[in-house]
C-alpha cells in the first residue's frame, strides 16, 4: 500500500522523465542498424554495422572528422578557460572583502543568465571585421591597428572558447567558491599564524578543498563542449560550413536543413552521436563516481 | 555575501609578531590589487550589453562608425521613397497602408510625397507614422512585428508555468525520495541523476521522433511544458535533500490526527519547501526563459518562443542590423531584470553548491 502511494507521487514526473530522456535511448538503438533516411522514411532495411562503417568512408568520413577536430580543439581550449576565468576569480573573490563583493558577483555571474544564442550574436557584434563596436574602439584607442575577423576560421578557434568561457565564468567561479567557503577560518588562520605563505595554502588547502568543484566544472565542461550548438547558431553556424562543429554537423546530417545538400541519412546521425556521446557519458560517470568518492 | 561569509583573518591579534605592521601593509595593498583587477573584469564584463544597448538605437548605415552613446536621428523625409522605407528600414508596407487607409496598390517608386498628394493624406499624418519609424527603427521594426507579441506572450507563460508545474512535480518526488526508506527509491533518484551527463544534443532527434511523430505533438507548447518539467538531477537532489531535513515527528502529528499521505504532502510539505523552490526557480528560470533547441525542433516559426525568434530575426532582417540587436536587446531585458532585482537569491543559490550534488 505504502510503495503504491510513493508510485502516486512519483509517476507524473517520473513518466515524464522516463518517456523524454531514457526512451530516446532505447528507440534509437534499432535506428542504429537500419538505413532509415529521415523521419518521413517509410521503406526501412536492416543493415547491421553499416552506419558505423559509412562513418569513415566518403561522403560523410570528411566533415566528420573536421567536425570532431574542431570540436576537440574548443573542448581543449574551453576547459583552459575553466581555470584561466573560473578559479582566479574564484580565489580573488574569496580574498575580497570590500563591500562592492556581491555587485561583483552580480556582474560575472551575468552572461551566464542570458542565452547561448545571445552570446553567439554578442560575439558577432563586437567582433564583426567592419562594424564591430569592439574592433572599432580598440582600433579607435589604437590597441588594433587592424580588425578582428571573427569570421575567419583561424579567429574562431581562439573567439569561441574565449566567449562561452566568459559566459561560464560566473557559474564555475560560484562552483569553486562554494568550495572554498566551506573552508573553517580556524584553518586558515592556523595556517597563517604557522607562517604558511599564500603559494603554501593554495598548495596545501585551497586547492584540496576546490578538487570535487574542478571535477564537477570537468564534467560540465565535457558534456558541454561537445554539445555546444546555440552560440554557434548565434554566429549564423547553420548557414556557414566553417563553423560546423559536432552538435551543428550533427544537426545538418539529422535533419537536413541548413547550408549545403544531405551528406548522411537519420539513422546514420543517431550512429555517429552514439559513437561520440557514449564514450563521454561513460568518462563522465566515471568522473562523477569519483567525485562522489572526494566530497565525503 | 556579506563579510561574515569570510571574516577577514585579525592580523591585529598578533601584536607579538616582529613584521605585523608590515604585513599589515602588504595585506591592504593586495586587497586593493584585488579590487582593482576584479573592476577591469566586471566593466569588460558589462561592455558588451551596453554595447549592444546603444546598437540597438544605432542605424545599420552608420554601424561601421564608433558609437559610445545613442546617435540623434533625423526624423522621417517625406522625398524618402516608399520603395527604400520598405527595403532598408523593413517598413511593413501592408501595415502603412491599413494605417493611413490606402486599399490601393502603391509603386515602389513612389515618394512619400507622392502618396500624400495623391490619396489626400495629411503629410503631418504620414510624418507621424514614420517618425518613430526612423529613429528607433530597430525597435520599432520589432515592436510591430506580430510574432514579436505572439513569441513574448508564449515564453512568460509557459517559463511560469513550466516553473510551479515542475517545482509541484519536484516536490512530490522529493517527499517520497527523501531519506531513501526504501532500496528502489535510491534506484530512481539515482536515474535522474543520470540526466546532468546526457547531452541535450545526443538525444535530440530520437526526441523528435517522440513528441513530432508518436506524440503528434509537434508546434503544441505542450511539448515544451512537458520537457520543462520532466525533472533531472538538479530539481530532484534540491528537493530531496532539503525535504530529507524536515523532521519526521511532523510526519507522525499527521499520522496520529488520523490524516494520510495527501495531507501530509499539502499540509506539511508544500507550504514548508519556499526555500528549496526558491533555489529551484533561481536555477531553472534562465534555463526556460534561454530554451532554443526545443523552440527550432518542436515549434514552427510562427509560433517560436523568444530565443529561437530572436534567432529568426537573422533570417527575417538580415541586412538590419539595428532589428537584430533591438531584437535581441528586447528578448534580454526581462530575464535581466528579474536577475537584478533577485540578484540575492540566485548568489544564494549559485554558491549553495547544489549542481555538485
């Protein structure tokens, strides 16, 4: 009777939950095996392993692979960015004791509140070669003595990463904060008294105390980075193949809208997000369990 | 964030200590670095916005000109060519004609001169309606723009909606999950904790085969309702660990007056969760509000919520630049706002630490 009621309670959300993110899972194992060109497809072969095989073969092997090198080098230089923005201003923050602190973090903590397609369009604003604000008052201030393009490749592979870094900055630096927050003061004064410089506390304290936050904002930014997709629609990715990242390519092959003729049929989309997503998910649950493990 | 967060280490109490005034020093000069680095951060921070505040009041003609403040604009002329309104100012030709009474077809060649003689309208009329239209273009553009209202309308309401539909759902999941009482609950609160690692993009077209085809739910805000509140990991650890600190004697006061499940739940653990819907309204509201992907696969543009019709802006204006920022300047505000005046609870909500479970 209890465990009845508790099914009561739970199944409105749980039905949902199951129906709209573990089925997807389910309904697209047999996509992977079949050669189903798109959602309206009625005639419906098996083809065993041939998606995965059609994956390195041509017409799909080459944007596959530039799409994944691309998306690969903005997860290496994104994840830079969890500790260039997200722990220094996390650590100068927790130093900070003036009373300007939450105006602040109000600020940082900003562009994460707006959308990824706001960030994506911001970025083209201020970076765009000839009407750029950004680009046209560093070049009044003299700081440029030419433009920004942000729309050459070469400048993406630096814009990206250093725009979704910004957006994110304010939540890893509450992530890390919230680590260093539950620090005792007694320990740090302890620390300081022993005479214990600030390189030694960062060593010997603040960074153990950060260690299950950087594996957290580590997950965050796996799953993120390769899942990045509104500010690359933001910067018009749906209609310019430079910027045709995983989640874009993705996109293109699964629906077949965009720049450019169908390159791949459904179900071989559904194969390639399987054999990219899946090792991540695994990596990822692999991280968490061992963040589970640091926090207590 | 006051200070008692962090009470600052009292390097007074060391008097003993040979270098203490010294150090004193150090200390302060440091924390002024500290001031002053966060600074330079916090206007770069805030430069974009103003930024695209001032675009969005900034004509496209004269965006390749530095503008630090809004532009002042001439008003309207009436040698304009109805033609030109039409193409660089994105002018909505039926809707001037239905303003100033025309039922008749208009050249594009013709100025608007032309068309005040010619139809007997009052130039000061056509003056009127132009005006505000070539000065504040971009807004104006998208004021006028019906999908605008239509967009604005659907995103308030089902944000608000999606908010205490899913906090109610939350709530019930988190009074039966909290303390584990039995093996199978840590099962399913161990599945929706599944969901922080799932990438959105990787189970987006299974979904649209679900809600477009087997659901026949596709351009029905149902579908994002529903996908609104189907829970995940954050709303559910939120609320379970917070209902697991309620103490269990409120759970047998109702057991002895002889009430039962349902008036525990109404009575005792709804009016008692503010403050775990609190940090859940905190975390989700940007996630409803800022929804994209959702909008483009499930909705037709005519029905787009505010993001994905701020992106079709790109499409609709591409050649004005002013529409798009106004565009997106408009869709920013509301969210903003609510940030600014709350700006205590999502702090309180950012540090509680709850993503790391």
């Amino acid at each position: 009777m209890d465990n009845l009621v508790d099914l009561l309670f739970l199944a409105p959300q749980y039905i949902l939950y199951l129906g709209l993110t573990i089925l997807p899972f389910i309904i697209a194992i047999p996509l992977i095996f079949q050669n189903r060109l798109d959602f309206m497809d009625t005639d419906v072969e098996f083809v065993g392993l041939n998606n995965f095989v059609s994956l390195f073969q041509p017409p799909i092997v080459e944007p596959f692979l530039k799409a994944i090198k691309r998306t690969v080098v903005f997860l290496i230089l994104n994840y830079s960015t969890v500790f260039l923005y997200g722990i220094p201003l996390a650590l100068l923050m927790y130093e900070l004791t003036a009373k300007f602190k939450k105006t602040f973090f109000t600020v940082i903590y900003l562009p994460y509140i707006i959308s990824g397609l706001g960030i994506g369009m911001l970025l083209m604003m201020l970076f765009s070669p000839d009407s750029g604000s950004m680009n046209l008052l560093l070049l009044k201030l003299g700081i440029l003595d030419k433009p920004i393009d942000v729309k050459d490749p070469n400048i993406v592979v630096w814009a990206l990463p250093t725009i979704v870094g910004w957006r994110y900055a304010g939540f890893n630096m509450a992530l890390f904060l919230s680590g260093l927050l539950s620090i005792p003061v007694d320990t740090i004064e302890a620390s300081v008294v022993d005479g214990a410089s600030y390189l030694k506390r960062l060593r010997y304290i603040y960074f153990p105390q950060m260690m299950s936050s950087i594996v957290m904002a580590t997950i965050f930014c796996l799953i993120g980075s390769f899942g990045v997709f509104d500010e690359l629609v933001g910067m018009g990715a749906l209609m310019v193949p430079d910027l045709e990242y995983f989640a874009i390519l993705l996109y293109h092959v699964g629906l077949s809208g965009g720049w450019g003729s169908k390159i791949g049929t459904l179900s071989q989309a559904i194969t390639m997000s399987f054999a990219v997503y899946l090792p991540l998910i695994v990596l990822a649950f692999g991280l968490n369990r061992w963040q589970k493990k640091l926090q207590y | 964030m006051s200070a008692s967060l962090r009470p600052k280490p009292e390097t007074g109490a060391f008097p003993s200590a040979p270098s203490a005034l010294d150090r004193n020093r150090k200390r302060k000069l440091a924390k002024i670095a500290i001031g002053f680095v966060l600074f330079v951060y916090c206007v770069v921070t805030i430069l974009p916005f103003y930024f695209l505040f001032i675009r969005s009041f900034v004509p496209t003609r004269e965006s390749t000109k530095l503008h630090m403040w809004i532009p002042e604009i001439e008003g309207a002329s009436l040698d304009a060519g109805f033609g030109n309104m039409c193409a660089y100012y994105n002018l909505n030709p039926d809707q001037f004609k239905q303003e100033m009474g025309i039922d008749d077809y208009v050249s594009p060649g013709n100025t608007f001169r032309d068309i005040s003689k010619k139809y007997n309208i009052p130039e000061e009329k056509i003056l009127n309606y132009l005006n505000p239209f070539v000065r504040f273009n971009g807004w104006y553009v998208i004021i006028k723009n019906k999908i605008f209202y239509h967009s604005l309308t659907a995103t308030v309401l089902l944000t608000i909606a999606s908010i205490f539909i899913g906090a109610l759902f939350s709530i019930a999941t988190g009074s039966v999950l909290a303390g584990f009482r039995k093996k199978w609950h840590m099962f399913v609160y161990n599945s929706y904790l599944v969901q922080m690692i799932i990438p959105s993009i990787m189970i987006m077209l299974p979904l649209y085969l679900i809600i477009n085809k087997y659901l026949n739910l596709y351009d029905n805000y149902l579908a994002i309702l529903m996908l609104n509140v189907k829970g995940g990991a954050l709303s559910t650890m939120v609320f379970t660990s917070y209902i697991a600190t309620i103490p269990s004697a409120l759970r047998e006061s109702v057991d002895i007056d002889g009430g039962n499940r349902f008036h525990y739940f109404f009575r005792i653990i709804l009016p008692l969760s503010k403050v775990p819907f609190a940090t859940y309204v905190a975390i989700t509201i940007p996630t409803f509000w800022n929804d994209f992907l959702n909008g483009i696969l499930f909705l037709s543009p005519e029905k787009y919520t505010l993001v994905a019709f701020v992106n079709s802006l790109q499409g609709y204006y591409a050649s004005n630049f002013q529409a798009i920022f106004s565009g997106l300047c408009i869709s920013l505000i509301p969210i903003v706002l609510l940030y600014m005046v709350f700006q205590n609870l999502f702090v309180k909500s950012a540090l509680s630490g709850a993503v790391k479970g």
